[in-house]
C-alpha cells in the first residue's frame, strides 16, 4: 500500500491529518505507530482545531524533522537543511493547493462554528479536500526524502 493511501486510511479511521501524515513516516525513523499517533494529534484541526497551518502540512514538517532534524550530537548544518526542506515544501504545497492555512483550505469555514462544521461535513470538505491535502503532503515528502 503506498503512503498516501495509508495516510488517507488513518483519517477514515477518525484520526486527524497531522496523525495521519506523520505516522506513515515515522516507523521508517523508529518510533512506534502509537507514539506517532499520540505525538501529531495536537497538530490536527490546524494546531488544536485553531485552523492554522495545516494538520498535513504540520505533520509533513515533523516528518521531515525526523529525517533532516538537528539531535544533541548532529552539526547546526541539519537545522538548517531542515529549513531549507520545509521552504520547499511550503512551495509545493502551496503550489497544489493555494495555501498551508486549514481555515483557507477549507473554504473558509470554521471548524469551530456549529453551522460552518455541518456545511464541511454536508459537502464531504473532509473526505474531498483533506484527504487530498493529506496525499499531496505525502508525495511531497517523499520526494524530499529520497
């Protein structure tokens, strides 16, 4: 099964975008599916349902950490690789879907506001929209890190 299509499969299963983006990587780095799971899921909603940056996007980032990251031992050049790897990822996500913001992902509606939740779920936003967020931010990924 490729990434993406494993990441799609965490959402259906109630997980957020940032769980579901960042636990297709993380094994790959040693850390269990579980502590993946617990570590993202603050991050979905747009950081804590604030509609920020993008729960796909923050976990594609925590990915790309775990790759490229700055640890106790590893020379200041890993930071900023980092960096450099998370420009580009903004570039191209934002190239496929106009924004990293979740508020403006999602047309504008807020997660938080009773009659803008029903219009996201009346149109399928989750399943249209951020599984195609959650797709892109995973092909991104692995691009960046081959």
């Amino acid at each position: 099964m490729k990434k993406e299509e494993k990441a799609v499969g965490y959402h259906r299963k109630k997980y957020n975008c940032s769980q579901a983006v960042f636990t297709v990587f993380g094994p790959d780095f040693g850390i269990s599916e579980d502590d993946c799971l617990k570590l993202a899921s603050a991050f979905g909603g747009g950081m804590g349902r604030k509609q920020h940056v993008c729960g796909a996007v923050t976990g594609a980032l925590m990915a790309l950490g775990l790759k490229y990251g700055m640890g106790l031992n590893d020379p200041e050049d890993n930071k900023i690789a980092t960096y450099a790897k998370s420009r580009e990822f903004f570039r191209e996500f934002r190239k496929l879907n106009g924004s990293i913001v979740c508020r403006g992902l999602l047309d504008d509606l807020d997660l938080n506001n009773p009659d803008d939740f029903r219009q996201i779920v009346d149109q399928n936003l989750f399943e249209i929209k951020c599984e195609k967020y959650m797709a892109d931010a995973v092909k991104i990924v692995e691009r960046l890190i081959k």
